[in-house]
C-alpha cells in the first residue's frame, strides 16, 4: 500500500502529461512525508510525458534531489 512507502519518493509531473494527466500530484498527495513533486513546464522546453526535450534540466533537478538524499 502507497501509506507502507518509508522511503524519500520523487515524483516528476510535466505540463502536458499525455498519458496519465494529474496522476503525479494524486500520487504525491497520497504519499506519506519524505516527498517532493518537480514540474516540469513548456516554458522550460521540458513538458510532455518523460520530458523528452528537457533532457538538460530534467538530469539536473533529479540528480540534484539525489544529493539531497544520499549522504556525502
């Protein structure tokens, strides 16, 4: 069950999301503390499922939540 989850979730969610539209921020909602929600925007270059034109951007904020959760 999504209230079982211990660990930190990050949760993408692009504008234009054609295959499951607001299904990120549901998810994010339901899930217990250790969180966190990036969007992704067209303004960016980095909307539509997976980001696929916001390769640059979409690496950098994942890997950034990565070194807020493995220690050093």
């Amino acid at each position: 069950m999504i209230g079982q989850i211990t660990c930190p979730v990050l949760v993408t969610d692009p504008d234009h999301e054609q295959f499951w539209p607001g299904q990120s921020q549901q998810l994010y909602e339901k899930l217990p503390a250790g969180k966190a929600l990036i969007r992704f925007t067209e303004a960016e270059g980095a909307d539509s499922h997976c980001e696929p034109a916001g390769n640059g951007i979409r690496g950098e904020r994942i890997f950034d939540w990565l070194d807020q959760q493995v220690p050093a």
